[in-house]
C-alpha cells in the first residue's frame, strides 16, 4: 500500500511518498514554490497555491499585473489591470 502524503489542498491522501505540491508556502521574499504563465505577452512568475485563480481571472480577460499568497503570513491579493485588488484571506467559520 502506498504511503500517505498532503495533497496540494492540505488533505491527506494515498498517493507517493513525494508530493508535486508544496505542503506550506515559501518563506516571503523567495520563489521556489511559483509556476511561470504566460500574461498579456510576458511571463509571470505565480505562487502556487493561487496560479489556478489568477490563470482563470486572465482566461475570463481579466488581465492580472500582481498577485502574492501571503505565504501563510498576511492576506494575499492579486491586482487587476483596471486598478481594483482582490484580497484572498483564509475562511474561518464562525463558532
């Protein structure tokens, strides 16, 4: 039986011993944990945990110029090209 390992969503699964996915963000300032995509002609380099939503917000021309997860420390955000900030903070049910 294969071990168990954390998926990208933080659950355990049967799978390999090594997972593609990072269990935690990097530490700030530091790249290792983010994918290249292509963005209104350049690449962009994207945390992620959050390049699945930022791909979708630019497929759906919503064009992204910025985007940080807050690696477990603050409030991530991803900037729009029209100027507004989408603020992306863990949900914590209420009691």
């Amino acid at each position: 039986m294969a071990d168990k390992h954390i998926d990208h969503t933080g659950r355990k699964s049967a799978g390999p011993t090594r997972s593609i996915f990072p269990v935690r963000c990097c530490p700030m300032g530091t790249y290792s944990h983010t994918v290249s995509m292509p963005i209104a002609g350049r690449v962009a380099y994207v945390d992620l945990c959050i390049a699945d939503l930022v791909a979708c917000l630019n497929a759906g021309n919503l064009r992204t110029t910025e985007s940080c997860c807050g690696h477990g420390k603050q409030d991530g955000y991803i900037l729009l090209e029209d100027g507004r900030e989408l603020v992306i903070r863990r949900f914590e049910p209420k009691g």
